[in-house]
C-alpha cells in the first residue's frame, strides 16, 4: 500500500464497528499515543550516544504527548470519559517478534526497536486513513486525517534511523521479514473498536 508497504489493507467495514462505541476508540486511541511517546523515550534511554536520534525521537515523543492530548480533549467536550489502558494484542504480538528476532547485539537491538516502532506507526497511519476517509463524524474525519500525516512522518523516522545505525545489518531485508510478519497477523484484527483491534 503505497510507501508504507503493508501488504493488506483495512476493511472499511471496521469503521462501522468504531462508529458504535466512540468513547472506546477515543479511549484506545488515547492509550496507543501515550505508549509511543514512552516508546520513544525507552528507545533514548537505551540508545543516548545518538544525539541526533536523541533529538528527533524527544520532538517525536513530544507530538505523541500532544497528541494524547487532543484525544484526551475530544473525551472531554463530548462528555464521555477517558477508560482504563487497553491491552494492545496486536502490538504484543510485533513486541513478541521483536524479541525473538535480535541477536544479542546492541545494534540489532536497535534495529529491530526501529522497526517494530516503524511498523506500528505504519499501520496506525493507515488505520487513520481508513477512518479519515469513512467516518461519519466530520470533526473526527478531519482530525484522523491531520494525524494520518504525523504518523506517517514518525513511520520515516524510524525507519530512517534504523538504515543509518543498522550497520552490517541487511535492513531492507529485515524490514521484508517485518512487513511478512505483520500480513500474518493482521487478518485477526480489524474486528473490534480498538485502533488496531
């Protein structure tokens, strides 16, 4: 699907399980921001000697914060009310692949941290494509839209980074094995009103 490269598109008809429990999307959408910015953070933390990573990854987990939020805004002035964290399956399922697939090496560490980050943005970018270009609410069709064009950006910059530090590391061959994995996985999402759900 274009520059992202995920290998199977969203049913739209998921937005038609979304439009029936709006406060839980908002909810799980929320909750999806909050861990990226943590991610992004964890990634510094372990990888600070980058300053150049250090500082795009600061700005990226900036944007996550804030977009949490304007999310966390929208529960409010419609009256509904921010849930409890939602277990992501989706994302534990990439996490799992993640650990299985490093080889023990701070850089292949980092790589596959790139890569599992560029891999969840990607999907979240065309989810809210997909909610974008569906959605009966206009207010949200035209939020989903802005932040279509953010995760895509944070999508580049992980994947950037990842081909700058994967020394000795065949990342576009590891970024094939990551797309590969996720066609497989995903036909079991796209049932529930969860972002990636």
């Amino acid at each position: 699907m274009g520059v992202l490269r995920l290998q199977l598109p969203t049913d739209p008809r998921w937005v038609n399980i979304v439009e029936k429990n709006i406060e839980e999307i908002l909810t799980d959408h929320a909750w999806c921001e909050q861990k990226a910015a943590t991610n992004a953070i964890t990634i510094i933390t372990n990888n600070s000697e980058h300053q150049d990573l250090v500082k795009d990854l600061l700005a990226l987990a900036k944007e996550e914060i804030d977009h949490f939020e304007q999310v966390h805004n929208i529960i409010i002035k419609r009256g509904l009310k921010l849930g409890r964290e939602r277990k992501d399956d989706y994302v534990n399922e990439l996490y799992q692949y993640m650990k299985r697939s490093g080889d023990g090496s701070r850089v292949s560490g980092l790589v596959e941290r790139l890569l599992f980050s560029a891999m969840i943005e990607a999907r979240s970018c065309e989810r809210f494509k997909v909610l974008s270009e569906n959605i009966k609410d206009e207010e949200l069709a035209v939020f989903y839209r802005e932040l279509m064009e953010s995760e895509a950006g944070h999508y580049t910059t992980f994947i950037t980074y990842a081909r700058k530090y994967g020394t000795g590391i065949d990342v576009e061959k590891r970024w094939r094995e990551w797309l590969a994995f996720e066609e497989s996985i995903i036909t079991n999402y796209g049932k529930g009103e969860t972002i990636h759900g």
